[in-house]
C-alpha cells in the first residue's frame, strides 16, 4: 500500500510540474541558429613559423647569450602553443586507478 501510494505521489509531482505549458509563447523562436566564430589559425601559424626559423637557424655562428635567447624563446613558444591546443591528459596511474574502480563499482 504505502509503495504504491508513493509511486502514485511521484507520478502526480512529476506530471503537474510541465515547464513546457508554462512558457508558452505566441512569438515562434527559430528552430537552429547559424553561429560564426572568428577562428585565429594566424597565432599558432605564426609561432609554428617562428619555431621552425629557429630550427633553421645555424647556432655554430651565434655566441652563448644569443644561443641562451634562442632556447627561451623556444620555449615560450612551446608553452604557448601548449596552451593554445589545450588538451587532457591522464597519467598512467590515474589510468589504472579509474579502470580499478569501474572494476570494483560495476
């Protein structure tokens, strides 16, 4: 009886609350939007170009603070190129402990 009288309950909260009724409009939305997004290819582009100039460059005629700019510019190109394609990335230990606890939950 009582469960029953729970569903019974459920059922009458669930289907008296209809968001949809309640936001009727007489103005028709469109159905799908166009949305444009201003792609940037020109950033990462330009320090992919940079990166591979410094690769071209012969370090045999710079001298040692030169060679040392160079090296952290590389760098900060790598950073930023990092930072730009974004990503996720797991590490084997959290690999096998997410395999180990959909082994233990399922």
């Amino acid at each position: 009886m009582n469960k029953s009288l729970l569903c019974i309950t459920a059922a009458f909260l669930l289907f008296s609350f209809a968001p949809a009724q309640l936001k009727a409009s007489t103005n028709p939305v469109p159905t799908w939007v166009t949305m444009t997004t201003i792609v940037e290819p020109t950033k990462s582009e330009t320090l992919i170009a940079r990166q591979n100039e410094i690769k071209a460059i012969d370090k045999t005629t710079l001298n040692a603070s030169e060679r040392k700019d160079l090296r952290k510019e590389s760098r900060s190109i790598k950073r930023e190129l990092k930072q730009l394609n974004g990503g996720v990335y797991l590490s084997a230990g959290a690999i096998i402990l997410i395999v180990i606890l959909l082994i233990v939950l399922l």
